[in-house]
C-alpha cells in the first residue's frame, strides 16, 4: 500500500510534509507579538491546532536552531537570538532604506548631526538605518533596530499625526485623554515636521514624514544634542530636514508636499 506523501488542504489542494513542517513552523514564530512576547506550550498549542507531542515536537526543533528560547523556572517560550539577526537582514534589505541612504548621507554632511530612518511596524517606530556624523568628538548612536515610544519620541509623533487612527493601537483613545498630543499633531501636519518633542538625557531629535505615494512610509529624524538641534520650525537644520525628506518622497511617487514642507 503507497504512503501518502501529502495532505489535502480544504481548497482541494495537496500540501506536502516539508511545506507543512515551515507552515506550522511559521505559526508558531508569528504568535508572538510585542504585546505577548511569552507563551506557554499550552498556548502553542491552541495555536497550532495539534496535539502537544507534535508542538513539544516543533518547539524543541526551533529551540535547536536558536529560534526560540525556553524558560525552564518560568515554563515559557520566547523569540530567540537568532530570530534578531534575521530581523536586522531583513530590515536592511528593505526598499525604503536603500531609496533613502543616499539622501541621509547628504543631511549628515549637511548639517552634522545623525540621522535616523524609522518605519511603522505595526505598533510603534522601528529604526531602519542611523548615520552618524564621524566628524564629530562626541557623536549620538542611535541602535538599528531600536523601537521608539509612540509619543515620546519625535518619529512617534509623526506617525500619530500622519497615519490612519485605526492603524496606531490606542491612538484614538489617546488623542481623546491627551489634549496636548493632539495639539502637537496638529502643529506637526502643519509644519511638515515634529519639532517639539521631549529632550532626554541632553539629547534633542526632530522628525519629518516620508512619503510614498500619498501615504506615509517612514520618518527621517536629525538627532543631536539640545544646544545643537533647534526646536524651532524654521531653523536651517529643520528646513534641511524637510527638503531632504521633500526630495525623497517625491522619488517615491508623492507629487505634494505634506503642509509646511516648502522651503521656498
């Protein structure tokens, strides 16, 4: 009698045994998020729609190749190290950060300072690439890979003023309890630019939108110290913000400029 070597799926079609082990492979990395980052064998259980010998099965598999970790005083599972060097692979090969290293480049020589590329990851500002100014004795880093808080941070603000609500978790709720964000989301529409965020530690950051099309694909930050970054609207290292960001977003296929971004 033949062995079967694949399995019907309910559209009638038929999954072999290796798609299914990264399907369900797949599943079980996708089940944690941001806001659940620990999950018990149970849980992955539910998840995978399988037996718990098959999901023990899985786990131990990923857990072998970095891709999870376990807790044995805790009994929970969690993203491994490896899942982190993927992560920061498949950041760099983002379009976006490719279209936009050239014109970064630029406003570092331009107006010394670093500059940081964050994109939307769902729940918060994410930084895709950060330039540094080299030339300097003391520079400011900003870590690849680093997810920024939502209002606290100049790209945080930016994102709020320019995406859709339902697309920033609690971001309703938010504007409606924090009448003073709201107001800063509306100087940042229109001034093109968040200038006014919270200064940390010394350190002071401004943010513009990037446009694709007409929706907002990313925010560009120019991140120095309080005495070398201005907070005013008009100052020659915001207007430099602005018309970098203006240039890249209209190689992206936006044909106007978001309000407060002429610098003419």
């Amino acid at each position: 009698m033949a062995t079967r070597t694949a399995r019907e799926n309910g559209d009638g079609t038929e999954t072999a045994p290796t798609i299914q082990t990264v399907q369900r492979a797949a599943l079980i990395l996708d089940s944690f998020t941001v806001s659940r980052p620990h999950l018990s064998l149970n849980e992955i259980t539910a998840r995978l729609g399988a037996s718990k010998a098959t999901a023990h099965r899985y786990t131990k598999a990923l857990r072998a190749a970095n891709l999870l970790r376990y807790d044995e005083r805790t009994a929970l599972y969690s993203l491994g190290p490896q899942v982190l060097t993927l992560a920061a692979a498949a950041r760099a090969a983002l379009p976006i950060v490719a279209a936009a290293e050239p014109y970064m480049d630029r406003l570092v020589k331009a107006v010394g300072q670093t500059v940081v590329l964050s994109i939307w990851d769902g729940e918060a500002p994410t930084v895709v690439r950060s330039a540094d100014n080299t030339d300097h004795l003391i520079r400011i880093s900003v870590r690849v890979g680093s997810r920024l808080d939502l209002t606290a941070s100049a790209q945080g603000r930016v994102f709020c003023s320019y995406l859709p609500a339902d697309q920033v978790p609690g971001l309703a709720r938010l504007l409606r309890r924090t009448p003073d964000l709201r107001e800063e989301c509306d100087r940042i529409r229109e001034h093109g630019l968040s200038v006014n965020s919270p200064a940390e530690n010394g350190v002071h950051t401004i943010a513009a939108p990037v446009f694709e099309g007409d929706s907002i694909i990313a925010a560009m930050a120019i991140v120095g110290t309080t005495v070398s970054v201005s907070r005013e609207a008009d100052s020659p290292m915001a207007l430099a913000l602005l018309e970098t960001t203006r240039e890249l977003s209209q190689r992206l296929g936006n044909t106007h400029s978001p309000q407060g971004a002429e610098t003419s």
